[in-house]
C-alpha cells in the first residue's frame, strides 16, 4: 500500500537510555521510493565511540545492504548481542576499542507471517567484507601489541587473508579460513 508514495525522512534522538543501552546521539535520514527503502547518514554516539551506517533494502527482491563504521567498544554493548556473540566478546580485553568496517549483503526471506529459520533461510545468502583493527588487548590471556586484518565471509566460509598480529618480540602475518559447518 506504501507503493504510489515517495517519503523522506530524518530525525535526531538523545540521551535514550535503558539497562542495556545508553545512547548519547543518534541522527538518521532515509527516503522510501518503491521498491527501495534507502537509511542515509545513520550515526550513533554511544559510551565515548561512534556508529556511522548506511542500508537499504530492496523489497521487491528482500535483498538488504549495509556499510557500517565503528569504535564503539563492544563489551559495553554485549548484553545487546545473542548468548554465542557474548561468549566470544568475554575471550578479549582491549585498551581502545576496535575500529572495525565493513559491507554486509543478504537476501531476506518471503514476506509471510510465518517463522523464520535464519540459519537455513538467511545465513546461507548472508556476505560480509570489511577490516577491523585493534591495538593493545588480550586474547584468552594472550597480550598483543595489535592485530588487524581484513575479512569476508560467504557460504559460511570465513576468510582472513592477512591477519597481522603483532607483539613486543616480534609479529606474524597469517591468512585463515575457516568452514562454519566443516568446523
């Protein structure tokens, strides 16, 4: 029913707090012309970082796009996150906060009422790319001096093609990969 209609849209929200999240800023402007629905200059100011996003989606084909920015550091925010995303956040310690970037591309699933099966429906159209880098932290009791590398991730396969980490005595460039379902 939204179809025949263009709407642009922007807006500003401050000081939102609740117990699991306490947002200083957020300023989002979008437009809706059929069948995009398009998210511009969505930033977040939160527990001293930023946010900055892009999406949108198209509904004909449910095909959703984003580019995300980020130093917001992740402990502060985990409660947000599924009990498995908690579980890896609790294996780091970090000084700053990583910067992380990236583009994330998915096909949704039908338009319907009923339930969803992310793991069958979604995540096997699920791609990412970015970077992401830290410097002074620990990793299951490991101390590092940085880490950064790039990443994707599609069909399940995680790819890390130059992982550097690097500590007082010296450094190691690596690439992984990794099969979510071979393990």
């Amino acid at each position: 029913k939204a179809e025949p209609f263009v709407v642009h849209w922007e807006g500003q929200f401050s000081n939102i707090q609740s117990s699991q999240l306490q947002l200083e800023k957020f300023v989002g402007a979008g437009t809706w012309r059929a069948p995009e629905l398009q998210m511009t200059n969505l930033n977040a100011e939160l527990y001293d970082g930023k946010i900055a996003a892009s999406a949108q989606l198209n509904v004909a084909t449910r095909e959703v796009r984003a580019k995300v920015s980020s130093d917001v550091d992740l402990q502060k925010i985990a409660a947000l996150l599924p009990p498995s995303g908690q579980r890896a956040l609790a294996d780091f310690v970090w000084e700053k906060p990583p910067e992380l970037a990236g583009e994330v591309r998915a096909i949704l699933p039908a338009w319907t009422n009923r339930s969803t099966n992310w793991q069958k429906e979604i995540l096997p159209t699920l791609e990412l790319n970015g970077h992401v880098s830290v410097g002074r932290s620990v990793y299951r009791a490991v101390p590092v001096t940085s880490v950064k590398t790039d990443f994707t991730c599609s069909n399940g396969v995680w790819t890390l093609p130059n992982l550097r980490v690097s500590r007082p005595e010296g450094g190691v460039d690596l690439a992984l990969s990794a099969n979510e379902q071979t393990h």
